[in-house]
C-alpha cells in the first residue's frame, strides 16, 4: 500500500492542474525558517525526496498556503515546490 500511497502523491504533485508551481527560487530550509515545520519526508527514487511540509497557522501566516510539498532532486539540489 505505501508504494502506491507514493505513486499517487508524485502523480499529484507532477501534474500542474492539481497544484500551483512555488518555483525553485526557495530552499526547503527557506520554509523551515519562515516557520513551516516538516511533516514527513519520504523517498520517490534513489535520486528524488519528497517533503511534505506545514505551516504552524499563525495569524502572520495566514495568507501564506497550508502545507507545501517539495521534491529535492539529489543530483542537481534543487527543490521543485507546489501548494496543493
């Protein structure tokens, strides 16, 4: 069940109709320091990670999305972010 758990949620997260792009101009240590906290990591390859991560819903987060999902490539160490 986890492998398809993961195979859903890189199907989801790939696929732009589903998700705005936040880009790779912020690391996932960026988000960590503007208060988001991480809800788990989990391996899509041997090359690519994907965090899962929240902000705490605070009132100066409020207009800031809810969870974001990153996918950190190993090779080239660039996180691809999306808001769901």
């Amino acid at each position: 069940m986890n492998k398809y758990f993961l195979f859903i949620i890189f199907l989801f997260l790939s696929s732009n109709s589903f998700g705005d792009s936040l880009g790779t101009n912020k690391s996932i240590n960026d988000y960590l320091s503007d208060g988001y906290q991480l809800q788990s990591i989990s391996i899509i390859d041997q090359n690519k990670l994907l965090y899962n991560l929240a902000n705490n819903g605070s009132e100066e987060k409020i207009f800031e999305p809810k969870l974001i999902s990153c996918i950190y490539d190993i090779n080239t160490q660039l996180a691809d972010c999306f808001k769901p």
